[in-house]
C-alpha cells in the first residue's frame, strides 16, 4: 500500500531534482483530506469563486450553501450576483467581494460556475471565458463545480449544449488532476434545486477529495426531508455494513460511526475476530453471517430484528476470483456473481420491510464494472449489475423517501489491490487523473455522503470514487 | 412580564465600583481580593447597610489567585463580614461580573436569599506566571518523595529543551483555537466589514462620553476612592481621555495584524478594578424601607463556536434576553453593551440590524433592529473605561441602574461578548 512517488512527491527537493532531470516521472500530489467528523464549516475561510451566465438560477442556493460552509465568495460577474449574496454574507459575516479584489496571482480554492442558463453552442463561450483566466490560479486540491441541468428532455440545441458541460467538465478534471484538484458536475434538476446545497457543501469539501469528472444528478424522486443536518447527520441512525472486517467495510463501519450511526458490522463467520473487535471499537454490533449460504438473509433478519430496523444498507462484501473467460469455472463465475449481485439483492428485499422510512440502501459497485477487465469477466459483470439494480430499486422505494445508490470504486489500496502484480498496479494506479490511489477512507466518505439526509436528491445513481479513472463511464 | 417562581422579583438598591486604571499602575500592589475588598466597602458605607445583613456574596473573576480561587469567601472575611454570609466565585470570561449578578437575582427569586452582594474583579498587574506542567510533573518526585540523588539528574534531564520549561508569558489567547483575541476581532472587522473609521469613530465617542460623565459628576455615584497600600488615594477612572478624537485615532498603528484596523486606540486595554451590586428582595427593601433603582427582569447566555466568530455572542443573547422579558429591542430605553472592541459593538449591530441574520440565525422574519447611538453606551464603555473582565458586568449593571433611575426611563439591554465564544445579555427595568 506504500505508493513510493507520492511518497517522493511531498519532499519539495525530490520533486525539483526529478524535474530538473526531465524524469518522465508522474509525482503525484497528496490530496488534502479531512478524515474527521464532519464540520459545521467544512469550508473555513476557502476563497470561493462565483461566475455564472446570463439567465442562470442557482445563485441564491450557491450563496447561502458557501457563506454557511463559511467560505469567502468572489464574483466574477458581480453585477449579476450580488444581491443574492448579500443577505447570506450577512447572516454569516462572509461578504461578497468582487473578483477583482484579489490580486491577479492570488490564488483561489474553488471555481464554481452556474451553467444553468446555458442553452446553446454561442452560450457555452461563457464557459471559457471564466474558466480560461482561472484555472491557473486554482491551489493544490482545489475544486471546479459547475451547476447545470441534466439534457434530457430540453430541446435538442439546448441538450447538446448541456451535454457538452459534462465533457468539458471531464477535460478540465484531467488537466488539473495533477495538483490533485477535481472537477465535477452538479446536474440539478429545476424542481429539486432545495436539495443542492449538501450536495455542493459535500462536493466543495475535503471529503470528496477522490471523487472527479464526475456528473451527479441531483433530482427530486425521493421524498422530501426537512432541513439536513450539518455535523453528526446519521445520529440515531443504525447502519448495517456487510463485509466489515476489513478495507472498505471497515473504513466505512468507522466513518459512519464517527457521525453517530450505530453500526451492525456482518462478516464471514471466519472473520468474528476483527469483525467484533471493530464493533467494540466503534460502539456497535457484530454478527456472523456467511452471504454465500442458503439461509444467510434469515440469518441476517434475525440478528436485525431485535434492533426494531435499520436506516442504512451498505452492500459493501464482495470477492474476486479473476480468470480469463476460456479458463474460469462455472464454480468460480458463480461464487463471484451468487455474492456480490446474488447476496446484494437478496439482502436488499430481505432488509426491505425492516428499513426505516427515508433510509438508505448504498451498494458497492465497481469501476471495473463500469469499463471492463481482462479476467473480470465475473466481477465486471456482477458489478455492472449493481448499477441495474440500484437504478430500478430507487423507483421502487422513492415514495418512501429511501434513496438507493451504488459508489464505484476505481483503484483503491487495500489488501486486494496490493496483492496485484508490481507492473500492473503501478499502471493502475497512475491512469487517472489524480495520479494516484484513494484510499478506503475516500470511498467511505462517499458512503457516509450518500447515507446522510442532505443527499436525499441523489437515488438510482452509480457515484464512482476513482480519481477521475482513464476508463469507466 | 414573565414571571418566575414564586413571583419574587430582585431588585437592584445601588452599585459600587473602584476606579479601574491601567494595568501596572496605581493598583498593581492590590490584588483582585483587595480591589474586591475596596469595591465592596464602599458599597456597603454608601448604602448604609449593616454587616450581618449581607447573606451572600457571588464574585466574577477571570484570572483567579491559584491559592484562593474563591475570591468571594476571601473578601468577605477580609471584610469581617458575618461569617455565616456564605459566598462563592463564578468564571464565565468577561461575563462573569454580569453571571455573579444574575446569579444573586435567582437566588433571590427562587427565595433562597433576601440580601445578596454581587459583582467582579480582576487584577491583570497580578496574573500569576506559571510554570509549564512540563516542569511540574518533572519536579513532582522530588517536592512529593524521598528522592535519591538519581532522581534530581533525572528531574533535570526532563527539562530540556530549555525553552519548553521556561514561565510564560501569559496571553488572552483561546485554548482550543489558540487564537489571540484581539486577532478574532480584527477577523470580525473584516468579516463585518467594519473599517478602521468608523471603529475610531466609536471609540472617540465612547472617551468623549466617559469624559463628560466624569466631569459632570455623574460617576461620583458609583465610583469610590481606593487608598493604594502605598498610601495614595485613586479617585478617579485612568484610562478615559477627554481630549482624543478620530484624527489622533487614525494616527496609532494596527496592533493584531500588518494591514488590521485594530489599534490600542480602538481595543480595550488591560485594566485592574472592581465593581459590586447590592441586590435584594423587593419585599425585603420595602421592609427596609430602600428604593429600588431597578429590577433585573430577564438574562440569556449563549454559546457559539470560538473558531467562527468568537465575539458575536451578544448578537444572539440580547435578543433572547429580550424575549425572556417580553419587550422588543424598539421598546428598549437604554442599551449597554461591553465593548471589548469597537470592531466587536459595530458587528453585533450589524447582525441586529441584518433581517438575514435574523431568519438564519434567530429564526425569526424581522431584523431585531438598529440601535440608535444616542441610546448606546450613553456614559461610554470599556474602551474609555477600562475592563477589569470580572467587574465589568457589575458595572454595567449599576451604571444603567442609577440611569433608569435619574432619568426614569423605563428599560435597559446589557449585551456582553466573552471569551470561549460565550454571549450575554440582560434587561433591567424601572422597578
């Protein structure tokens, strides 16, 4: 799990000497992450940057989710903007100011630009004309956001200029992946523009510091909740974490502990040893269950049942038995597809009538699913299955206010990743626009996102955390 | 008027203080116990009661003597007041003179005392320098052990590196933020956007009210004379200066950041002095046949987070307190707030005055409202005065009693920033 040029990378004299050779060495930059509890200003003192077109909506919920995140915002089209500032600068004592009061080589935090009035090919010139100024002057894991409105179902000039945000989006994500800055898409529905604000609050911070080029849609299915919390959202939640032992389960079992949940940690009745040490550690529960047996979901609903039902599903145990197509064994391809497509949608429906109203159902998907592998054929297609199921089980559970989603994995350093081939690994690590790994903390993070209240707008979607991965949609 | 408890109401009969002076002045050889000795003699020759009255005495202090915290039950045995008059310190920053008088007025209302001396005092000239605990725990075999010659060269060997063991400075810096507060401030002022003027501009003012209620006599009421153990009697406030103005305020240099508008001119400074209130039953001064100056109707505290804006407290607890006594701020006579900085005042304002900040914060539709400079602070404040950060509370407390009761004004608001991000706030009114 050691990434020796990151390592390398964060010593200032290594990483001159290496560019002073005109080694063809990638160093990547450590991304800055918050693996704390989540703050009730995540964003303290960043420098914000606001420009928007003509025409665009967003700019009362931009100014209230900043000023409250407790950022600095700077507008670049201040004429247009400033009175939907002004009122959120002062509840928070955080003003407006126009670009032009930062000096020219200052630089900024964030670039976040409303697109939401864009509806045709000459509208998509105010793209470059904010962007192109500023990129240069975004800091080291810095953010890009732009807001826009998802093109199905506008006219076609207006879909074509809206789908053309989300490519523009994906470019930007690679060329400033090296200073380990993102850059996504927030696709905002016109009814569902209430439930923006977490969304871009958890999108501006620390804790999607692996999550780029990546569009999320932000739509009003789900039932509507009151106002979100901002610091511990999963308090009296209960969270059922399959697969917890280890790597992601367990970053995930700790992250949504430290916001409150208590956390039903399953694993393999193989693993009881770490399995119960973590459900002391974290103040929860521990039970035994082997997904690949037969009466394992009644196993499951017995061990739930004395908690009186649970607000959050995290699908997360899963296996690899990777073989080429010619070499794998029915045995083999069932395994890998009974657990982690079989096991997820038994436990789904059997988890069905005893989660909560406006819970959350969150499946682990994966990049690999989404692009392919040589011999993952079984894992490729039991995670592609995934993003199938979490699409149809949204429909199924929005009248409840229950979102169901999946988050997609790219190269994460775990156990599994470290046991791959030297050459491969190297490959995979670097063939994303971050550069690097994530770490399980970052898909965790993710985890805990889409199981808070604030993320009520998102369900039926797959969010991959891969560092803007080379390949993957 | 909302009532509590059993419907008793605590009264205000008259209020003492000491001059306050700079630190390191006139009273560095008097400690917060002997200005709180001072503060309280005076309360009781101008009031005429008698020693065995007294049934208890709350003291606010900031920066208490590690040997006797309970600065209260020191005073009062200095003062040879009836031993069985039981008394207690209280510590909620620069609160703490404010929390002592509420808290008297509780006791009072839940009949648990008729008679109550409240107040505050602090001694900056005697903040203690300390040893770090480095040196304490590495010292603590040899003051508590039989030690061996092997335990002094280990005690020593923990004393590097030197620099860790030496006493520090003391600074008013937040424990958890580690941030100076004249540093918050600044950051306040620029997050308010509150310029260097119009801070110079407040603090003239408040010099130039101070002065003039000097001059006129008006604080001959409340301020008593202090003999200093050199032999010097102290009269009269040290800090206030007639003769400043915003032109010799704009000349002083920013004090807590290179291009801050924090200056000494618009900051206050560090002071030593005390102040004391004389609280009763309503029932027990008619009995004594005393006239009520004013009654203590309502009081908030709040918190807020230190690392947002440590200051702005007041901005939530006057509204409160305002409630909790069923007025609204344009019913309001009179308002006093504790003016740690100018910076600090005009952000609070801002926020009362900002209907935003009242739908965020306060959950309200309406803005509480703008306060009218001819109504604030009408005798000056700590800028000009000074702020010893335990009797401030009780001063505010006895100047805005003798002005309900010289001009017959019906209400006053007490607002009080405080360190840690506490509020406070309190509302007075003609009895």
């Amino acid at each position: 799990m050691n990434d020796f040029l990151l390592t390398l990378g964060k010593n200032q004299r290594a990483r001159a000497f290496v560019r002073a050779l005109g080694l063809p060495l990638p160093l990547p930059v450590s991304l800055r992450r918050d693996d704390g509890p989540w703050r009730e200003r995540p964003l303290a003192d960043a420098r914000v940057v606001v420009g928007s077109t003509s025409g665009a909506k967003l700019a009362s919920a931009i100014a209230e989710c900043i000023a409250s995140a407790g950022a600095d915002p700077y507008l670049a089209s201040p004429d247009s903007l400033s009175s939907a500032f002004r009122g959120p600068g002062e509840t928070f004592g955080r003003p407006a100011r126009p670009l032009s009061a930062l000096g020219e080589d200052e630089r900024v935090d964030a670039l976040l630009f409303d697109a939401t009035g864009i509806h045709d090919v000459a509208g998509l010139r105010a793209l470059h004309e904010f962007f192109h100024p500023l990129v240069g002057r975004l800091n080291r894991s810095g953010r890009v956001i732009i807001l826009s409105r998802s093109p199905e179902g506008a006219v076609p000039e207006a879909a074509g200029a809206q789908a053309a945000v989300d490519g523009f989006v994906r470019s930007v994500a690679k060329e400033i992946g090296r200073i380990g800055a993102t850059a996504n898409l927030l696709l905002v529905a016109q009814d569902a523009e209430a439930r923006l604000a977490p969304v871009l609050r958890f999108m501006l911070s620390a804790k999607s510091a692996f999550i780029t080029a990546q569009p999320v849609a932000i739509t009003a299915r789900a039932r509507q909740l009151p106002e979100p919390p901002l610091v511990r959202p999963l308090e009296k939640k209960i969270a059922l974490v399959t697969g917890a032992a280890r790597g992601i389960g367990e970053a995930t079992a700790r992250a949504l502990a430290r916001e409150g949940a208590h956390v039903v940690c399953l694993d393999r009745p193989a693993d009881t040893g770490p399995t119960s040490q973590l459900a002391r550690s974290i103040g929860g529960t521990a039970i035994a269950v082997d997904l690949a047996a037969k009466d394992a979901t009644a196993a499951i609903d017995a061990g739930l049942r004395p908690l009186g039902g649970i607000d959050v599903l995290v699908n997360n145990a899963g296996v690899t038995r990777d073989k080429t197509l010619a070499r794998m064994s029915l045995e083999l391809w069932n395994q890998v597809l009974d657990v982690n497509l079989g096991a997820t949608m038994a436990i789904s429906s059997a988890v069905d009538p005893l989660i909560r109203d406006n819970g959350r159902i969150i499946c682990l998907s994966s990049v690999s699913g989404l692009a392919g592998n040589v011999g993952q054929s079984s894992y490729a297609a039991s995670k592609a299955g995934i993003v199938g199921f979490v699409a149809a089980m949204a429909n199924r559970l929005a009248g409840r206010g229950i979102t169901v989603n999946a988050v997609a994995p790219g190269f994460i350093e775990t156990r599994m990743t470290a046991a791959m081939p030297v050459a491969i690994r190297e490959v995979a690590r670097r063939l994303s626009a971050l550069g690097q790994g994530g770490r399980p903390e970052d898909v965790a993070q993710a985890i805990v996102f889409l199981a808070s209240p604030g993320a009520q707008g998102i369900t039926g979607r797959t969010l991959r955390v891969c560092g803007g991965a080379f390949v993957g949609a | 008027m909302e009532m509590r408890g059993n419907g008793r109401r605590a009264v205000v009969i008259g209020g003492a203080r000491t001059p306050f002076v700079k630190a390191f002045t006139d009273f560095t050889k008097m400690d917060t116990i002997a200005l709180g000795v001072a503060a309280v003699s005076g309360l009781l020759k101008k009031t005429g009661l008698g020693h065995r009255e007294v049934e208890s005495l709350v003291w606010g202090g900031v920066i208490l003597p590690g040997a006797s915290p309970n600065v209260a039950r020191e005073i009062s045995l200095d003062l040879r007041l009836d031993p069985g008059c039981e008394a207690m310190t209280v510590t909620r920053a620069c609160a703490s003179g404010l929390q002592a008088v509420t808290l008297g007025a509780a006791a009072i209302e839940r009949g648990e005392a008729d008679v109550v001396i409240a107040g505050g005092s602090d001694s900056t000239s005697n903040a203690e320098i300390k040893l770090p605990q480095k040196v304490v725990h590495a010292l603590a075999p040899l003051a508590l052990g039989k030690p061996t010659p092997a335990d002094y060269v280990g005690a020593l060997s923990q004393m590097l590196p030197l620099n860790e063991v030496l006493p520090q400075r003391p600074r008013i810096a937040e424990r958890t933020t580690g941030e100076v507060m004249g540093e918050a401030a600044e950051r306040m002022a620029r997050r308010n956007e509150i310029t260097r003027e119009a801070q110079d501009t407040f603090a003239a003012r408040s010099h130039h009210r101070a002065a003039a209620a000097i001059a006129s006599g008006r604080f001959d009421d409340e301020v008593v004379p202090v003999q200093t153990p050199s032999g010097k009697w102290v009269h009269a406030d040290g800090l206030v200066r007639a003769d400043t103005s915003v032109d010799k305020l704009a000349k002083l240099k920013p004090v807590f950041a290179k291009d801050g508008t924090l200056t000494a001119g618009n900051s206050s400074a560090l002071t030593d002095g005390a102040a004391a209130v004389l609280l009763m039953s309503e029932e027990k001064a008619r009995s004594l046949g005393l006239r009520p100056l004013a009654t203590i109707s309502s009081w908030a505290y709040v918190g807020v987070d230190p690392a947002d804006q440590l200051l702005m407290g007041p901005a939530l607890a006057m509204p409160k307190a305002l409630d909790r006594a069923g007025v609204k701020l344009a019913d309001i006579d009179l308002v006093d707030m504790h003016e740690a900085f100018a910076a600090q005042v005009l952000s609070v304002l801002k926020m009362l005055a900002s209907a935003s900040f009242a739908r965020s914060r306060l959950g309200r539709e309406q803005a509480v409202g703008e306060i009218d400079p001819e109504r604030l602070n009408v005798h000056g404040g700590s800028l000009a005065l000074g702020h010893p950060f335990g009797a401030t509370g009780a001063r505010m407390v006895t100047t805005m009693a003798n002005e309900l009761a010289r001009t017959g004004k019906r209400t006053a608001l007490l607002g009080i920033c405080a360190a840690g991000g506490l509020g406070a706030a309190a509302v007075m009114q003609h009895p």
